[in-house]
C-alpha cells in the first residue's frame, strides 16, 4: 500500500495570475527515498508544505479534485484534532535554517523533549534518555552535553543534526525534507546525507527530499519527480533521469550542473 499519495494537487494564492502548483501527482512507498527537484519557485517546496498543510491556507485555495493521501486518510480535509495526530509523529519535516526554528532562549534539548511529551506520555525522565538516543543516531559526539547547549552554541552542521534528531524522535514513518542540506557545505552535506540515508534504512523510514542539487539526487534518491513552473514534466528511476531524461528541461538542469575537467 501507498504510504503518501498527492494527488491532482493544484494551489493558487490569492492575487496570483496563476496557480502555484498545478495538477500535481506524487506517490511515496512505505521505506522509499523520493525527490523533488527543481529550481526556485518551481512549487517543490509548497507541494511538500501541502502534505502537513503549512502553508498559510488563508490566501490561498485548493483544487477541487486535490487529495493528500496518507494512510488512506485525506490529509486536505483532515480537522485540527487529525492533523496534530499526524504532525510531528506520523510525519516529520526539517527545514533548511534549523535558526527559524530553534528557539534561541531554550536549550536544544528542552525543545526536543517537548517535541517528544507532545506526541506521547512519557515522563520527563524517560523523555530526556530517549532524546540523548536520537542526538547519539544523528552522529552528535558528546549528547549529554549538547543536550544542554543552546542553538548558538553549535555550528551550522551541528543544528542541522540536531534538526534530525527532533524529527526523528517519534519515530516517524514519513520524513520531509525540505532542502535541509543546501545550506551546508559540502562535507558536512555529505555527512548529514550518510545519516538520512542510515536512519531510514534503520527505521524502515520514508523520506521526501525537496532540493535544486542534482548531486543530492543521485547521492540520496532511489526515485524523482522534476517540477517546472509548478507541474511535474518529469518522474522515474533516479538512473533513467540522469542518464535518459526525457524533457528539456531536466536535460537544462543536468547540464548546470558544473564539471571538473582536466
């Protein structure tokens, strides 16, 4: 069965000339590691804040014939009280500045221990060893201390992790990840890819990588969808659509990417 399935997903905002996204379909299967790649304002990334519905739903519509299928549960027409079940438990997302969502005033490790009593009944005690686990997963050396320390504490790479571990703390079964690794470098993005890709492995774990870098794609991704002014003009096998693409533009992005000759 179909873990997450978008379907005809079309967006407008208000005073738009057009719609954002357009006739979008997107499938991820139980354990599977999808991209979505494409340039800026391509729609990647409001399809992926579509799946938990944040996006700001005040000005803007969907489509009538739009679906968001998790579980076999319509995620579109979801209430409040469904939603809050699924965010943060069921499904996770990581951004790509962990600074606009950490709180600078609280420890990082008070932030994931609240992540984590939201979703379950577990003691403050029990909460605390179960999160220096989740530090300890995403390769922090030292969690005890980290735990303690505050988000300008740590370098770029390190709150990032830390990202992941706040994600990953309910043990989710679908992981969004919306360019959580282009603000890094490329060492670090690397290290942090490994993590993602041992994590889901682990945990039998989908993810849902949001990216313009066609390098994560081919490091990452077992399947991409590419996106073009706000429509899927491409999808299959990471290997089709880097040795065989079948759309201009695809073929655009693949020769973007810089080479080194010599």
């Amino acid at each position: 069965m179909t873990l997450l399935s978008i379907e005809n997903l079309s967006i407008t905002f208000e005073g738009a000339p057009a719609p954002a996204v357009t006739s979008v379909s997107i499938e991820v299967e139980p354990g599977a590691r999808v991209g979505i790649i494409g340039e800026s304002g391509s729609g990647k990334s409001v399809t992926a804040m579509s799946v938990l519905r944040l996006n700001d739903e005040s000005i803007m519509v969907y489509g009538d014939a739009s679906r968001v299928m998790f579980d076999g549960k319509d995620l579109l027409r979801a209430d409040d009280r469904a939603l809050r079940e699924i965010r943060g438990r069921r499904i996770s997302m990581i951004f790509q500045d962990p600074m606009s969502v950490l709180n600078p005033v609280f420890t990082v490790g008070a932030q994931i221990v609240d992540v984590l009593r939201a979703h379950s009944s577990t003691t403050r005690k029990a909460a605390r060893s179960a999160v220096v686990r989740s530090l300890a997963e995403v390769g922090i050396r030292d969690p005890d201390r980290v735990f303690d320390q505050y988000p300008h504490e740590l370098s770029g790479g390190m709150r990032q992790r830390v990202m992941i571990a706040m994600a990953i703390a309910s043990r989710p079964r679908l992981l969004i990840a919306d360019e959580a690794t282009s603000a890094l470098d490329v060492t670090v993005q690397a290290a942090v890819l490994g993590t993602l890709d041992r994590l889901a492995v682990e945990r039998d774990m989908a993810v849902l990588m949001i990216t313009h870098d066609m390098g994560v794609v081919a490091r990452f991704c077992d399947v991409v969808y590419v996106m073009y002014r706000g429509d899927v003009v491409e999808h299959g096998p990471v290997s089709q659509i880097l040795l065989a693409p079948q759309h201009e533009y695809t073929r655009r992005l693949l020769t973007a990417v810089p080479r080194l000759r010599g």
